[in-house]
C-alpha cells in the first residue's frame, strides 16, 4: 500500500480534512470520538480537530462528544497521561471555541474489577474466558453510546481502527461498511454508526503524521512516542463491541491482566526506569499463579458460587469455583499493601490509587450478604494494612444494623457446629435466612428459601469427590494426570452455570 502521509502529502491531508468536514456537515448527528491515549486514536482526533477548526464558528455547531475509557486499573503510567490529555483538550477546546467536550467512562462499582475479582471471588482472566472485557470496557462505552441515542437519534463513533491491524479487523470493517457511504453500521448498537478517518493508514503512516503535525490541545507527541518505546506496546483501543482487539497481547492496557503469560509492556517500562512498578507486576503475577492448573484448588473453592459442584467431563475432577473466602481476604492485603508501597515510591502525583473507597463497600457488602462475614473482615484488613496512611482516606463504613452478627457469635457458632458435626457455612446460611425476614409480616417464602439452602453442596472436597468415584466407578489409583483446565472444561462462568 502506498504511503499515505509521505508521499504527496499536503495534497492528501487536505483531502482527509475535505472529507472529514464533509461528513461532519452532511446532518445533525453528534460524534463521538473513542480516545484512549495511543497513536491510533490520538491520530484520529487531530484530523478530526485540525479539519473541523478550518470551518467559520458558525457551522463548529454539532457536539463532538471526547470519551476515554477507564477500567479502574489502567496501567498508571497511561492513566496520568490520558487524564492529563484530557484535561488539556477541554481547555484548549474552550479556548480554541471547538465544539469538544470530554467525558471519562468507567464501570459501575458492582461490575468493577475488584469488586468482582475479591467481592464474588471471580478467578483471574484467561485466555478462553475474559469476563472483564464485557463489564469493564464494552459496557460502559455502549452506555455512553446509548445516552446520546437517546437524546439525538442516532450517532457517528469516530474511531481510530485501521485495516492493517489485523485480517479479523478489515472483515469485520468491510462487513458493517454501507454501500455508497464512508460511514459503516456499528457491530451491535442500534442507530450507532461508525467513521474511521485513518482507516487506511499504516503504521509507519501514523507515526509519521504525528512527529509532523503538533497536537492541537498542546501535548508533545514526542512523549508519546517514548511512552510506547519505553513500553515496547502496542495501543490498547476503546473496546466498543467484541470485535474490537484486546489488550491482552503486551499492549497498554490494565495493568492486572492475566490474558497473556508475561505482561512485557509493564516489564518493559520498569526496565526503562519505572521502578515504582514493580509491586503491580508482582501483585499481577501472583494473580496468575492462581491459573496454574496443578494449583487451582489451592486458592478456589470446590463449589460454584450457586452452591453446587460441577465435575470435568466424566472424571472426578471438580471445576473450580470462585476464590475462596480465606484467598479473598488475602488478596485484598496484598492489594492494600501493593497500594501503599507504589504510593511511597512513585514520582509526586502519579501514585494511582488502585481501590477505591466504594469498590470497598461493596466488598464489605458483599461478603457480609453473601459469604456470612461475621467479622467484618474488609474495614479491619484495610485499618491493619494501611494504618493511618495520610495518603489514604478510609471510607466512611455504612453502619450495619441492630440484628447483624458479629466476630464473637461466629466464634461461639464455630464451636457449637464442630461439636454438633454440622456444616458452619449451613448454619451461617440460615441464620442469614432468617435476619432477611425479621419483621416482615408475611414470611410464607422463609420456607423454600430455607429449603434451597438444605439443597447446596455444604460437604467438602474430599467428600464430594469420593462420592463421585462410587458413582463412576473410579479408585483413587485411576486418577487422571493434572492437565490444564482450560483444556478440558468449557470457559468459567461466576454465577454458576457454564458458560457457552
């Protein structure tokens, strides 16, 4: 393909500007900029800035709506500098009189990554189930999307996807295009359609453009470019739909992805000098220790968090459930404590703040709701771990109310099951069955609920697999060798039921 910035230049730029002012003009519908910091989008939006500065004030009157996503655990590095970006696009968008507005979107507490990953104990990503992609990313953007639906009819997402990034990527680009139009339908949202300025750019074509052309908003592209040597990474894209690419192949991205067997972006940037890293890679790679087939069980429950056991095909193999609670908790140390030693280290005002006070609410919500927490593990695991850090403000823990039980009743209920022989989770269970519907007038549902808690599996591991070897009829000297999970069962579903 030739080179579309080097050769004849000027006369193509002018082109790109015509054609992006031409459609921009064309009717009423508002843009929507997908910009995540990198070379590609960052391309995209000063040939959209560049080209729409050109026209008189008077027709900059259709809304061109800035949005990056944040997934709560970008790459600090990346994170600073996209904030920073913005914060310099909305000023120079008042001062430039451009009709530019930024806006930063981001999951809902209870789809974050933590309060899934430490509150419902979801086990780390992998390559063949990436719960994350969807709640972190997909979701948030196509809310955004959608809002503007709604208010406008229909809208153009400006995105700066290119055909030379994959096959996948120009399949997927010539299957949604419209015939006789420059615009293509989106994969998946009604009234949403899709324009992507630099879509026949290359790589060198990107680069190029950018070393020769100043931002607009006043970054120095040059950091940029030191950003991704230093990184040795590719872009990781506002994720609108799945066939957007992943970030999960050493590209800037989450900072706790586990897709891929070594994060060689986060590496890369420590290796450059970002030593104020290294407790994120060690944090990320103990979570992908957690993956190690031989080693599941060590860290993830026996059952699905619906209470029940599955078994792999027909051997004696359970499929793991969530994490447990024990491996819960000490992930939420290890965070607190990954936390405090990045904030020691890091230069003045890039210390990311990795949780934050709702994600930990929510934690503490959930495990007192779900998992019985009698002891209220989340306020004093965060007291313990992070003290009076001036750097750190605690949330203001929501009070319980008057019947919640405490560390003491869980103590005393231990004792009383051990003695009995009965399950302490049952008990904890129907204890919570029965607070659920103190003081209503009308309990006729307390019945099956407390009858669905006698259906759940509340026999340990080895009973349960013993069980199933009779049922099979398999000794324990036939045992399968450990193979990977992955291998043999279909991808982790959280809530339960397998997922297709």
């Amino acid at each position: 393909m030739k080179n579309i910035v080097r050769e004849d230049g000027a006369a193509r730029m002018k082109r790109i500007h015509d054609d992006i002012r031409e459609i921009y003009l064309a009717d009423a519908r508002p843009w929507v900029v997908g910009y995540s910091g990198g070379k590609d989008s960052t391309t995209a939006l000063q040939l959209i800035w560049s080209a729409i500065s050109e026209l008189d004030k008077e027709r900059r009157t259709k809304p061109i709506y800035v949005i990056s996503s944040d997934t709560l655990v970008e790459t600090p590095v990346v994170s600073n500098y996209i904030d920073v970006s913005l914060k310099r696009i909305a000023q120079a968008a008042v001062e430039q009189d451009m009709p530019v507005i930024t806006h930063k979107v981001m999951p809902e507490v209870d789809k974050s990554f933590w309060v899934n990953l430490i509150g419902r104990g979801y086990p780390a990503p992998s390559r063949r189930f990436r719960w994350c992609t969807e709640r972190l990313k997909i979701e948030p953007a196509n809310d955004f999307i959608r809002s503007r639906v709604a208010e406008f009819g229909e809208v153009v997402m400006v995105l700066g996807v290119r055909r030379q990034e994959s096959a996948t990527r120009a399949q997927v680009m010539s299957l949604h295009s419209i015939e006789g139009s420059r615009l293509s339908k989106h994969s998946s949202l009604l009234n949403a359609f899709v324009y992507a300025p630099i879509a026949d750019f290359s790589t060198d074509d990107v680069w190029t453009y950018l070393l020769q052309h100043a931002s607009p908003w006043g970054n120095d592209n040059r950091d940029l470019v030191a950003m991704y040597r230093n990184a040795a990474s590719g872009e990781c894209p506002l994720v609108v739909d799945t066939s957007t690419p992943s970030c999960g192949n050493s590209r800037f991205g989450c900072w706790v992805c586990t897709v891929v067997e070594r994060d060689k972006a986060m590496e890369a940037m420590i290796d450059s000098g970002e030593d104020w890293l290294t407790p994120l890679l060690e944090f990320r790679d103990m979570l992908a220790e957690t993956q190690d087939p031989k080693r599941k069980l060590e860290f993830r429950d026996h059952r699905r968090r619906t209470g029940g056991v599955s078994f792999i095909g027909d051997t004696d193999r359970v499929m793991p459930g969530p994490y447990t609670m024990d491996f819960r908790r000490t992930l939420l140390r290890r965070l607190l404590e990954t936390q405090r030693a990045v904030a020691a280290e890091a230069p003045p005002g890039e210390a990311p703040i990795l949780i934050h006070p709702n994600e930990l609410q929510e934690i503490r919500r959930l495990w007192r709701t779900e998992r019985g927490d009698w002891e209220d593990s989340v306020p004093r695991i965060v007291r313990e771990t992070l003290g009076r850090d001036a750097k750190y403000i605690e949330p203001d823990w929501v009070s319980e109310d008057a019947v919640a039980f405490t560390a003491e009743d869980g103590e005393l209920l231990n004792g009383l099951c051990e003695e009995a022989d009965v399950p302490v989770e049952l008990v904890m269970r129907l204890l919570d069955i029965e607070r659920g519907s103190h003081g209503l007038k009308r309990r006729h549902g307390v019945h099956t609920r407390i009858e669905d808690a006698f259906r759940l599996e509340w026999r340990d591991h080895d009973a349960v697999v013993a069980e199933r070897r009779l049922a099979i009829g398999m000794t324990a000297a036939n045992d399968a060798a450990i193979v990977d999970d992955d291998e043999l069962e279909l991808p982790f579903d959280p809530d339960g039921e397998v997922s297709r």
